[in-house]
C-alpha cells in the first residue's frame, strides 16, 4: 500500500494539484509543539482532528458537500478544543484537496498540518504557500528511497521555508533513526498504530516503542485507531504526549464539538 500512496502522489503532482504559485498564505508558522505542551500544563488532553473524508482502509467517511460543510467541521473542532488541526490534502483514497486546506486557513488561527504523502519539494513549496504550520514526513517513504530525495535534503528544505515537522515512524528501526535525527525546536514525532503496507492497527505500537526506547524530550503524537478515552488514558500512561484523531471524530457528524470535548477534558 505504501507504493500505490507514493504513486498517488506523483499523480498528483503531475496533474497539478499542488500549483499554488498564486496563492499566499504564508506565515511564520504557529508552533503546534507548543500548544501540545500548554495543553498539558492546564491538564487537558492535546488532540490533534484530523478532516479527512475517505480513507483506504474505511472509504467514504463523510460526504462533503461544500465549503459550508468543511468550516463547520473545523469551526466545531475549534470549539471543541482542538490543539491543532491536521486537514488531509492528498485527491487520491483520501478525498482531500488544497483547496480544503486554504478555505479552513483562512478562518483558522491554530496551528495546521498539510497530511500527505510527501515525495517532492514540491508539495513543500505548496504547503507554505498554503499556510500550512507542519509538514509530514513518513520515515519509511525515505528508508525505501521512493521520494525525490533523502530524509536530510526534504528536512534542510522544509526548515530552509520556514516549516516544521511531524515526522512519522512505525517500525523499531525508524524510530530509532529518528531519535537520533537532528530535531529543531518545534518538530514533532508521530508513531502511527497504523501499519501503511497492510494498514492493519496495533495501538500497542504506541506503547512498544516508548517502552524500548527513551524518548528523551521529544514531544510524541500517538496517531492511528484512538477512539475513546481509556485508549487515551492507555497510551498516555504509556508515555504520548498528544494523539491525532480523525475518523471517530469525523464520523460523529452534528456531534463533533462534544466529541473533542470529551477527548480534551480525560481527567
């Protein structure tokens, strides 16, 4: 599956998706490492909402009507005390859209995250223009050489824009890697209970992997699967700082707001 989501990507790419050339939304972006750690000191539960209305494990998770539709989602999210926002921008088993990003910016001043596939600069160059805060980079997409370039060169670029990072592990192997990896201030660690070659979940990944190895003072975002509060109580005991939550968010419809609600305020 990683392969067909590569692949899509270079579609994409080449059918233009990504031209942003006049649109300007660029800013100096908003720290979502921060917010997590605000969060945690007013003890509430950092939830990264996830907009996203298909998947390629579930398919159609929400129709999307208009752009109407999309500022509702986001506002209730807001309301509902999001930390940050993650809006899926990859056309392709995602149904997302650019456009879907820039209409939530322009009304939204919490930090966001551009969620593809990233493969090309690109996508780096649109996810600035877009006003993106966080860019994701998924370790296995470089450990297997399928995007134009290493992890060092699509870090440099990132940072070089004036972009941070949520940088995605899965396996022992990338998480390892990534401790060891040059991390600027503001850039993040995700472990994805999601496997992308079989996209089976496991949320004791979440739990393996902080177990293994000492996360030092990297912040983690547990992504993947969470759906309820002893989940959350689960992987934070485990060590998760922040989760990012799409589907079980999403799939509440008119009830969003008191969903992320009950989320943020897990005592």
């Amino acid at each position: 599956m990683i392969k067909k989501l590569v692949e899509n990507s270079f579609k994409s790419i080449d059918e233009g998706n990504y031209n942003t050339s006049i649109i300007d939304f660029s800013h100096d972006a908003i720290s979502l490492k921060r917010k997590i750690l605000d969060c945690k000191a007013k003890s509430q539960v950092p939830i990264i909402t996830e907009i996203k209305f298909s998947s390629p494990s579930k398919g159609v998770i929400m129709n999307q009507n208009n752009n109407t539709d999309l500022l509702s989602i986001s506002t209730e999210m807001i309301k509902g005390g999001a930390a940050g926002l993650s809006v899926l921008t990859q056309k392709y088993l995602f149904n997302g859209s650019v456009n879907n990003f820039v209409t939530i910016r322009k009304h939204a001043s919490i930090p966001m995250l551009m969620k593809d596939i990233i493969v090309s600069e690109i996508q780096l160059d649109c996810a600035k223009n877009i006003g993106a805060d966080y860019i994701l980079l998924i370790m296995d997409i470089f450990d297997k050489n399928l995007a134009e370039g290493d992890l060092d060169k699509f870090t440099k670029y990132a940072h070089k824009k004036g972009l941070n990072i949520l940088y995605e592990v899965h396996h022992e192997n990338e998480f390892k890697e990534i401790l060891k990896f040059n991390l600027k201030k503001h850039d993040l660690i995700g472990i994805n209970n999601r496997n992308l070659n079989d996209l089976q979940i496991n949320l004791q990944i979440t739990e393996k992997l902080l177990k293994k190895f000492d996360k030092g003072k990297n912040v983690i975002v547990s992504e993947s699967g969470i759906s309820n509060s002893n989940q959350i109580k689960q992987l934070r005991n485990a060590g998760a700082d922040a989760f990012l939550i799409g589907t079980s968010i999403m799939e509440k419809n008119e009830h969003i707001s008191n969903k992320v609600k009950e989320l943020v305020n897990i005592i």
